[in-house]
C-alpha cells in the first residue's frame, strides 16, 4: 500500500522507481542498481519519518546486493 501511494505522485520525478506501479511487474538488473540506489535517496530525502521512508530503507540493502552481483534481479510485483 505504501508503494502505490507512492507510485502515483511521489515517484513520477524519478528515473527508474516511477516504473513501479500497483498494476505491473518492475525488475531491476546490476546495470540499472546506481540509477535505482539514486532514486531510492532523493525519495527518502524528500520524505523523512514517513512510512515511505521506513519501507526504502528497507529496500536499499538489496539494491547493494544487486550492485555487487550479477544475475541478480530486485522485482516488485504488482497485484
């Protein structure tokens, strides 16, 4: 529920997030984890003490991980 909000307004500035949406599939490769890891701290930094933010910060391990591997994929799966 937090992405979705997110997905409508907050996301729409950002280069890679505002491809997650409540309806679809994003996958996100090694190639695209910089760009990803980027959007991740301009959202948090517009955002503090939110849930969005909370939920982020949660996320930006994995998308390490994904920087550092290959054959890795960060998915988020829409309803």
């Amino acid at each position: 529920m937090v992405l979705a909000r997110a997905a409508r307004n907050t996301f729409s500035g950002t280069r890679l997030l505002k491809y997650v949406v409540p309806w679809g599939d994003a996958i996100f490769n090694q190639a695209q984890a910089s760009d990803l890891a980027n959007d991740i701290h301009l959202v948090k930094s517009a955002n503090p003490d939110t849930p969005l933010f909370d939920f982020l910060s949660q996320v930006e391990p994995l998308v390490e991980n994904l920087s550092r591997e290959t054959h890795l994929y960060l998915w988020f799966v829409g309803d």
